[in-house]
C-alpha cells in the first residue's frame, strides 16, 4: 500500500520524507551517510569561509595600522636625523683649531698632546660625545678625549675605518660601527684637519646612540635601523643587535671584515621572515621556539647616513580585533541563521498541519458528500415507496370501494333471490286459491270460497310486509343519520333473515328490554350488520343439531350494547385480528365474499361506535358497541 492511499482513520496517517525510507531498511544508513557528507562540506565550506573572513578582518585591520606605524616612523626618522644633524657642524668648527694641529705635528711634545687631549676631553664632555679623537695620516690616534680611560685610544690605528680614509681624501667621513678597541657602539663623523691648506690629520668624533635607542624600549612596537648591509645597527630589543635581516653574502662579509665595522660580532640572521605583505608593506614573522610574532614593518631609508628605519607593529592586536569581529560576525551570523531556521521550521511546520487540516477537510468533505448522496438516494426510494404505497392505498380504495359495491350487488343479488322466493311462493299459492276460490263459485261452494279469499289476503298481507322490509332496504345508505330503537332494527333483521332462520334449526334467543334502546345510526345499514353477524352465526351453526343463537341487548351507562353468540366452533385461534379484514374468509369458494365483517365494522365505526369480539369459552360473540341517545 502506498502512502498516498494510506487514509484509513480520522486523521490521515501522513508518512513524507525519510520516515518512508526507514520502512525500506538499508535506506536510513545511507540517508544519513549522504546527510553527513553533506553536513561536512557545508561545515567546511561555513570554516573556509569564516576563515577567508577572518584573513580578510586580519588585513583590514593590519592595515589600519598603517598610518600608525608611518607616524611612529616619521618622529623616529625625524629624531635621528635631529640627533645626527646636532653633530654635523661640529667639526667645522674644530677644524682649524691650533691644540689639535699642533699635537699632529711629528715635533710635538707632550704639552702639546696633554692640551690636545684635554681639549678634545672638554669637547667630548661638553657636546655629549662618546668620543673625540685625532688621527695622523697613517692612522695613528694621536691625542683622544678617553686617553685617562682603560680602554684609551691613545697610540692606537684605525686606518682602517672609512671615515678616517674618507676624511683624509679631504672628503667628510660618515660611518656606523662597533668600537673595535671600546667595544662600544657609535656613529663616527671624520673630517681633515689641515695647516695652511695641508691635511695634517683627521678628527673624529664619535656619538653614543644607545640614548635614541633606550627612548624606544618601553614602546608597544619594535623599532630597528638598519645599515646599508642590512645588518642591525640600533635595535629595541637588545638581541636583535648585530643580526642580519638576510644571509650575508661573502662579498658583504669581506666588506665587513675590512673595515672591522662589527669587529667579531658573529652577524647571525635574525628570526624573522616574511609572512606576506599588506599594502605594500611587508610583514615578518618572528619565529623563535617560545615565540611566534607577525610585524607589519613600516620602512624608511636615511641616506644621509647609510641607514634604513624600520617600525615594526606588532600585529597581534589587529588579529585579535579581527578574531573579535569574526566572532561577533559568525554569533550574528549564527543568530541570523537559528531565526532563519526557525522561521523556516515554523513554516513548515505550519505547512504541514494546513496540510493535514486541509486532507482530513477534504476526506470529511468526501464523507458528508458520500453521506448526503446515500441519504438522497435513500430520499428518493423512501419518495418512490410512500409513491408506490400511495398508489397502492389509491387502489386498495378503489377496489375496496368496488368490492363494497360488489358486495352490495350481491347483497341485493341475495335479497333479490330471497325475494322473489319468498314473493313467488305466496304468488303460486294466491293463484291456486283464485283458482280453486273461483272453482268453488262455480259449483256454489261459497264457503270454500271464501276459505280461499281469506287465505289469499293472509298472503297478500305477507307480501306486503315483504314490499315493507324491501322499501326499507331501498333507503339510501348514505342518508344522515337518526335516532333509531335498537329493538325495530332487530325486528326488521329477523324478517329479512326470517327466511334463513326458518331452514335451519336453530334456537333464536332475543334478550332485550322493554323500553327502547335509543341509538343514532342508519336504520338499513344497521340493520345490514345484523343481518350478516346473525348469517355467519347460521353459517358456523350449519351442521349442528343443537344450534343456539342469542341476541341480547342492553344499557351499560351511557352506551348501548348489542351482542350476538352462538355456540358455534368459534372463531379459530390467532385468527381473531383478521377476521375483519376485507376478503378474510375460511369458507369455501362461492361461499363467502369475506366482506361481511369488514363493512360491517366500518358502518359501526360510521355511527360512531365499534364492533368487537368478546372472549368466549364456547363458540363465538360479536358485540355492536354505540353511544346510547337518552329518551
Ligand atoms: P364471510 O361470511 O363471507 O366469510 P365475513 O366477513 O362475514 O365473511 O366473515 C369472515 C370470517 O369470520 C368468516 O369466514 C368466518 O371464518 C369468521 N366468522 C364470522 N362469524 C363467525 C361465527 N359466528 N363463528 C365462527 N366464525 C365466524
């Protein structure tokens, strides 16, 4: 059975979607594989998803920093360029300054290197300078602003360096290196000095940027200048100090070497790669074992002194604010979506029971359809019955009516017969008397005569009383009805029956009082009911030797009371109630119309009264019940 013919019960019994599948078995498992997979790839394209989100949040919010980075460099720029820029003319004003020239003369005692050295020791602790010192052309320090110091650069070379063979080319020496003899760091400027237009030596002076670098330490970002090596000259962070940002190629370590620039320092690549850029701007990625940084780097090169600054921001704020956005996105996006399904399932389900509403509205439609075609198919065959039963009662009354009319004719056909019996006998006799009467004359037997005359008109007198019962017979039975004795009724019965009576031996009993028992009925058809109760008592008396018939009426209150027995076989049993229906009849065929009792029933129930059977033990009773009329 499928489902869609599934809608046994009130309520259709919906089966839709996979709850059809789990019916065929093997179908769930594969369902739910399928749902599965399904759910895996949207979850991995919802990750993919969130995650290009959240690198594109990353980006935007990096770059945002952008201009940060860009001003932090511009005042750190700014700052060493002012820094240099304090010392610049500093030697131009030296240059020509009578203790250091003559402390480079080859004569010079040492006075003249004692004023030198105090000079330049005045100078250096004036100005802030790490260190002053003289050179002569072969690159031996003559005269220094440490030389009361332990590491005193007194007697020592440094022929080597750029800036001293710059200046002595008459150039202006400008160099970033690790002090080879104090270890310490310093941006070197070195300038000729010179006597009466000869270079007679080279001055440095040396300045301390540990100063510039220690304002950067306490700051959010990292900050490192680099040389034109790319080595890491100024740092925040102290360990990044002398690490190269790239591998160094033997050329540029041979460069190094040369001029002992970082003097033994190993030049170790730092840790930082490059992780992408934003904007143009690189980001590096610090990647020590304990730590895993990213920095936009914001760059901007010095030329005046060989340097590039480097901003380095850390981006682990942005990435967090990218990560809070992202989430913020995805709960919005998770709320969003919850509603949504929601709203969905919601319709759904509404879909559903205005499903269902609408299949048990169309089964119930279907049912009072179904039921109100039964019913008016039932209407008709009940229409067409009562028809049928109308037309039947139609012609039960109309063969009823032709039948009372049939039974009336033979009645008369009956009476007819009895009559002309009755007529032709004492007609027969009246002749012969007339004969014999007028035989008599003639031979003068007057007396005899007279005899017969007087038997004559005895006979004729009876033949009157027979006109008599005919005329009364001959009433119309529909006349209006009248107060009648019950006591004449009975009289003119008995006449008309008189002849039946005389053929048969039978007991007649007539019990009735003296006064007249007042009725309102039709004379003649009261007298037909009696007539055809006291003809079926001399039918069912027939045979019998010591037949009885008693007639008895009386007054009961108000009502008048006729009854006829006989001691007849009686009515048979379970025959009672149909005895008066038309046609009933257990006589032979020719005998009896079985009209008799119905018609006379009906004319009793004409005058207001009714014709019943009493019990009997012994043959049977007839009672004519009718309203008595007081006289
Ligand atoms: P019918 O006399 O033509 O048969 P009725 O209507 O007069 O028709 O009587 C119907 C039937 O009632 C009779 O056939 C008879 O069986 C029964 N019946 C009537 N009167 C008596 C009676 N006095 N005794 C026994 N049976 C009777």
């Amino acid at each position: 059975m499928s489902e869609a013919t599934d809608t046994r019960g009130a309520v259709p019994v919906l089966r839709r979607g996979w709850l059809r599948l789990d019916r065929r078995g093997a179908g769930l498992p594969r369902l739910l594989r399928r749902r599965g997979l399904a759910l895996l790839l949207l979850a991995a394209a919802a990750l993919v998803l969130v995650m290009a989100g959240n690198s594109w949040l990353t980006g935007r919010y990096v770059a945002a920093t952008i201009p940060q980075g860009e001003n932090i460099l511009r005042l750190a720029v700014s700052g060493l360029r002012g820094e240099l820029a304090r010392y610049e003319r500093l030697p131009d004003l030296m240059d020509r300054n009578p203790v250091l020239v003559r402390a480079l003369k080859p004569d010079a005692d040492t006075v003249d290197l004692a004023a030198a050295n105090l000079y330049l020791r005045h100078v250096a602790q004036r100005m802030g300078l790490s260190d002053a010192y003289i050179m002569a052309p072969d690159g031996t320090t003559r005269a220094a602003s440490n030389f009361d110091q332990r590491f005193s650069f007194v007697g020592e070379r440094f022929d080597y360096r750029p800036y001293f063979t710059e200046a002595l080319a008459g150039g202006q020496g400008r160099f970033s290196a690790l002090g080879t003899t104090s270890g310490k760091r310093g941006y070197y400027f070195g300038r000729a000095l010179r006597d009466r237009g000869r270079i007679v030596g080279v001055l440095v002076l040396k300045i301390d940027m540990d100063a510039i670098e220690d304002s950067w330490r306490a700051a959010e970002y990292e900050m490192i200048v680099t040389d034109s090596e790319g080595i890491v000259f100024l740092a925040s962070r102290r360990d990044w100090q002398f690490h190269a940002l790239a591998p160094l190629t033997a050329e540029a370590r041979t460069r190094i070497a040369a001029t002992r620039r970082y003097d033994d320092e190993p030049l170790e690549v730092l840790p930082l790669s490059p992780a992408g850029r934003v904007e143009g701007h690189p980001i590096l990625r610090l990647g020590l074992p304990d730590q895993r940084r990213d920095f936009l780097t914001v760059s901007e090169a010095l030329p005046e002194a060989d340097w590039t600054v480097h901003v380095l921001l850390d981006t682990a704020p942005a990435r967090r604010q990218a990560l809070t956005g992202t989430l913020a996105g995805l709960m919005i996006f998770g709320v969003g979506a919850a509603g949504l399904m929601a709203w969905a399932q919601r319709r759904a389900r509404l879909r559903e029971r205005l499903s269902i509403q609408a299949e048990a509205q169309a089964q119930l439609e279907g049912r009072v359809a179904a039921r109100t075609a039964e019913l008016a198919e039932l209407n008709a065959r009940l229409g067409a019955e009562v028809d049928e039963r109308r037309a039947t009662e139609a012609e039960l009354r109309r063969t009823q009516r032709h039948l009372v009319q049939s039974a009336k004719l033979a009645a008369l056909g009956q009476m007819s017969a009895a009559l002309s019996h009755e007529l032709n006998q004492p007609l027969g006799a009246v002749r012969n008397f007339a004969a014999n009467a007028l035989t008599y004359l003639e031979r003068n037997r007057a007396e005899d005569a007279r005899q017969n005359i007087t038997r004559i008109l005895s006979l004729t007198d009876r033949m009157t009383e027979i006109g008599r019962t005919l005329r009364t017979f001959a009433r119309k039975p529909n006349a209006q009805l009248s107060e009648v004795a019950l006591q004449d009724v009975l009289r003119d019965a008995m006449e008309v029956i008189a002849f039946r009576l005389d053929r048969v031996p039978v007991t007649l009993r007539l019990d009735l009082p003296s006064d007249p028992l007042r009725v309102r009925a039709g004379p003649v058809r009261f007298q037909q009911v009696v007539v055809n109760l006291v003809s079926n008592a001399l039918d069912a008396l027939e045979d019998r030797p010591d037949g009885t018939i008693h007639i008895e009426g009386r007054r009961d209150g108000g009502r008048v009371l006729l009854t006829v027995r006989d001691n007849g076989p009686g009515i048979p049993q379970g025959l009672e109630d149909r005895i008066f229906d038309p046609f009933f009849s257990t006589k032979g065929v020719g005998s009896g119309l079985g009209l008799g009792l119905s018609i006379s029933f009906n004319i009793i129930k004409d005058f207001g009264g009714e014709l019943r059977i009493l019990p009997t033990e012994r043959g049977a009773a007839f009672c004519i019940d009718l309203p008595g009329v007081e006289s």
